[in-house]
C-alpha cells in the first residue's frame, strides 16, 4: 500500500483536475481528511492507495498522460467549473464520526490542549496531526486523565508520544481542570 499526501489551500478556489487524474490511475483503500488551523488554513489529506493492476498480467499500470504529484502545490491553481465527488471516493472513503457533544469544562480541556498542540507543532516545525489527531485530543478532554498510564489508553497515543509530550498533556489538564 502507497500514500500520498495533498495540502488543499482553502484560500484559492480548488481545481481538483490533477486530484481526479491521479485517482484515476490508482486503486483506493482509505481516505483521510482534515483541516489544518494553521496561519493560512488549508486541507491535508492522506490518500492510501494502490497502483491499479492489469489483472491478466498482474503488473501496475502505467499512466502515459498523468506524472507523479512532486509538489502538492500543483493543486491549488486557477478556479474552474465544480465537478461532482467520484462515486469511488465516496465509497471508500473514512469520514470522520458524528462530533461528539461536550460539556463547558470538556470543551475547555479540548481548546486547551488544540492551542498547546499548534502551538507545540510550530515550535518543532511539524504538521499538528504528527503531535496528537483532534480525535485523541477529544478523548483526552473526555477521559479522566491522572497520569502517562491513563495517556497509554488514548487512542493514537503510543509511547513515544507519551514520553514526549506526556508531562506537557498533563499539566495542561490538571490545569484546565482546576
């Protein structure tokens, strides 16, 4: 399985030709997709994919007319007619869960960790979702955090990530939840 990943800039009327060329030379598995609340916000989307395959040679195909992506600014350029979503994406797509309903001192916990994860990810030069997913950040604010154990259940947060932003995580919280 390949990935790919495409930075949609919401600023600029997005022109999905180059996006519907390449998905049509591969075969998807999973579609991930996210705002990212950055100075100039913009869309990260994770495509995990497969070449398509000829099945009587069982070879990848091989596009003549679509190059690889080398920059995912090739994306955002010059507004054209909307076309309707494929109905493939549709079908294979992972969309994300209805939001879940949080009370005053939940949402409080949630903002603060979202601000200390930008702001974290600004200061490390990395994309917010390689600190913590807002999934894992709306189980934190959801779940009874006492300690770097209590962090270990929350989904998408392994160790690494606890020994590395563990102490941070929760300070924010016994903070928030005084």
């Amino acid at each position: 399985m390949k990935c790919k990943v495409f930075k949609i800039h919401l600023q600029n009327d997005f022109d999905e030709t180059n996006l519907n060329k390449f998905l049509e030379t591969v075969t998807l598995n999973q579609v991930f997709a996210s705002i990212v609340n950055d100075e100039k916000p913009f869309w990260s989307m994770l495509v995990l994919y497969e070449d398509k395959m000829n099945s009587s040679a069982e070879k990848p195909l091989k596009s003549k007319t679509v190059e690889p992506f080398r920059n995912t600014d090739e994306l955002t350029s010059q507004p054209t007619e909307p076309i309707a979503p494929k109905k493939e994406i549709a079908a294979t797509a992972n969309f994300a869960p209805e939001p879940i309903k949080l009370t005053a001192e939940q949402e409080n916990s949630y903002n603060a960790l979202r601000t200390w994860r930008n702001e974290r990810a600004s200061r490390d030069g990395v994309p917010p979702y390689l600190i913590a997913h807002n999934d894992s950040l709306m189980q934190m604010a959801t779940m009874s955090i006492k300690d770097n154990e209590d962090l270990l259940q929350v989904k998408g947060l392994g160790e690494k990530r606890v020994q590395k932003y563990g102490d941070e995580i929760l300070r924010i919280l016994n903070v928030v939840q005084e």
